[in-house]
C-alpha cells in the first residue's frame, strides 16, 4: 500500500513540475502506459494473499484515476497556454506599411491588337494567322510581285532560303486566305502578326514590327467602301480631333493605292523629330484589290472585288499613347511598360 501511495505521490509531483505538452506526455507514458509504474503496481499482485489482492486494486485503481484526473487537468492548462504564447508569437500588427505586389501589364502592343480586333470583330470580321517564316509563294508571287520584280526592293527581305524568308507584311496571310477560300465569297477577315525587315532602326522604323493587315472581298466593294472603313477606324482610335489624310501610293497586288497618314501627335502638325519635319506620321498601306491577285488565288475579278489594308500597330501605338521612339517596344524597360496598367 505504501509503495501504491509512494507512486502516486511522484506521479502527481511529476505532473505538477510539467512546464510543456511534451514533458507531460512523457510522465503520462512513464506512469500509465503498459509498461509505467501503475502497471508495475499490477504485477505485486501476484505476492498477496487472496484477502489481500481487492483492497490492493482498489488502491491502484484509484491511483491510476488520480494520475488519469490530474494528467488530463494538467493538460488542458498546458493546451491554453500553448495557445496564448502561439497567439502571441504570431501577432499581426496591422499598423505596419505593407508589400504592393510586382503585377505585370499587358505589353502596350497586344493592347493595341486587341483594341483593333474589337473594333473590327464588332464590324463583321474574323481574325485569321499565319506564318512567320514564309514562303516567297505567298509574301511576293501571289502578290503580283514575281521574282525580279523591282517593287521588291521597297521591303528589304530577310531570307533563311532562296524560297523562305521571314515574312515582311501581313500581305502574305491574306494570300494564304485568298487561297483557303476556293474562290467563295465574301471575305472579311483581319490578320494581325509580327514582320520583318531589313530596315535600319530610328525613331519610327524596327527591323521586326507588327501589322495588321484587313481584307474584303464580295460584290461591289468599292473604294468608297475602303475610306469609309479607314476613316472609321482612325477616327475610333485616334478621336476626332486628328487629322487623317489619304495620300495616292503604289503597291504592286493593290490597283489604285493609297496610303493613310496621322497629324503628328507630338508636334500637333508642325513638323518635329518624330514625324520628320512632314506634320504627319503614316500609319497603314491599302487599296483595291488588284485582278492579278484575285486571280492567282482562283476568284473571277470580274464578279467579285475587294479591298485590302496593312496596319502598323506600332505607329497606331505611338500616336494613340504619344510616344516618340518606337524602340521603347523592344527594350522592355520595366519603367516604360508601367505607364500602361492604368489603361488595362
Ligand atoms: C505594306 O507593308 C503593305 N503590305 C500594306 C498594304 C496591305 C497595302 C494591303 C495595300 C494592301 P508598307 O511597307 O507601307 O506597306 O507598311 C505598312 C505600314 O507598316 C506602314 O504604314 C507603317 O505603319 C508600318 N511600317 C512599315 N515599315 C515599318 C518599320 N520598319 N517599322 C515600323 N513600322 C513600319
Ligand atoms: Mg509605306
């Protein structure tokens, strides 16, 4: 009996000096567990006389209620104040300034490209792709521009072979469109992309750029139709305070041609730097579809007719955000590309 009181006492004193959960779990093993001290009481039992043995369980068993009581008592102080150090540790002082996250922009071009494709989405027209590394078949032949033709001087050409080049306008998608069609009718369709040309970099050329380029085709589609849908876009992007003026021009797959030109948005007309002291910045080429070129890809030119635009969105870009070195596109300065998140 004395031994039974003995283990309860150092176990309710080893209970008491317990500071955390593990300690505690380590006294509630050492006393309680098959081979702790309570079970040890157990085996005595064996030595006493059969009068004996009743008083004696009773005894270890209220022992080991009186271990199981204080443990259970022991651990429940313990768990709060586990809590409360753990709360304190992990305080938020919301006062403090916090961290604004890095967030990317959408790249000033692909704003662009995705403005001109509502626009134009939103007045019929799908959106096709093409190839970067093109076949001379569809950037220059089917293009009214055979081989040795002098016009193909007016877009210096990377080749990669005597028969693939990188693509220098979006021309060479309509090609392939004018082509995919079997000769159906209508056709209305714009082809954004990037292009490449043996140009010398300045202030409003790259040798890599992007354009857009528009084509339609049906019964009488007119040059008036062709106007009407410039004017219409310039004035969208570029509001109706600028100017816009179309200037008589030549392209080989386009019969007439013109190209369209924007007041200069830095100097408002005057003549600068940017615009090379002209007042104005061209932003697309475009015409008639020329017959040649209806009939290479298979269409009677004298049922249907078209008209046909490439735009540079660079240009659009420079003259929409104002900005005066089209090589801020392709530096990719952090500090540059922020001015855009306020137009997301
Ligand atoms: C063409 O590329 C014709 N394919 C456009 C066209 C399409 C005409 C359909 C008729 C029918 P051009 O070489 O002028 O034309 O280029 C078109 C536009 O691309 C220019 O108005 C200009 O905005 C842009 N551009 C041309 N060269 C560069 C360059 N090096 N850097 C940036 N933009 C350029
Ligand atoms: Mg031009």
């Amino acid at each position: 009996m004395e031994k039974v009181q003995q283990v309860k006492n150092d176990g309710l004193m080893a209970i008491e000096k317990c500071e955390n959960l593990e300690q505690l779990n380590q006294v509630r093993i050492d006393y309680l567990s098959k081979k702790g001290h309570v079970q040890g009481l157990m085996a005595l039992m064996k030595d006493l006389s059969k009068e004996e043995k009743p008083a004696f369980g009773q005894e270890v068993n209220d022992c080991k209620q009186a271990l199981t009581k204080a443990l259970d008592a022991k651990m429940e102080v313990l768990q709060k104040d586990a809590l409360k150090a753990k709360l304190e540790k992990e305080k938020i002082d919301i006062t403090v300034a916090g961290y604004k996250p890095n967030i990317g922009t959408v790249h000033p071009l692909m704003m662009i490209q995705q403005e001109l494709e509502d626009l134009f989405v939103g007045m019929g027209y799908s959106v096709a792709e093409g190839p970067e590394m093109e076949l001379d078949l569809y950037n220059f032949e089917r293009a009214n521009l055979p081989k040795d033709h002098p016009a193909r001087d007016m877009q210096d050409t990377f080749y990669i072979t005597p028969n693939t080049l990188l693509r220098t306008h979006t021309t060479a998608i309509q090609m392939r469109v004018l082509e995919q069609a079997k000769g159906q009718l209508p056709i209305k369709l714009i082809c954004p992309g990037k292009v490449y040309r043996r140009d010398d970099d300045d202030a409003t050329h790259s040798h890599q750029f992007m354009q857009m380029e528009g084509l339609v085709v049906g019964e009488n589609i007119t040059l008036t139709d062709l106007k009407g849908t410039l004017r219409f876009f310039a004035k969208k992007m570029f509001g109706e305070d600028r100017e816009i003026r179309f200037r008589p021009s030549y392209f080989p797959f386009t019969e007439p041609s013109v190209e369209v030109d924007v007041s200069c948005h830095m100097c408002g007309g005057k003549g600068c730097n940017v615009c090379k002291q002209t007042g104005w910045i061209e932003i697309l080429g475009a015409g008639m579809v020329h017959p040649n070129v209806l009939e290479m890809s298979g269409f009677d030119s004298s049922k249907c007719s078209g008209f046909a635009f490439g735009i540079g969105l660079e240009r659009v870009a420079m003259l929409k955000y104002g900005i005066d070195d089209i090589r801020n596109f392709y530096t990719n300065d952090v500090r540059f590309l922020k001015n855009f998140d306020r137009f997301d």
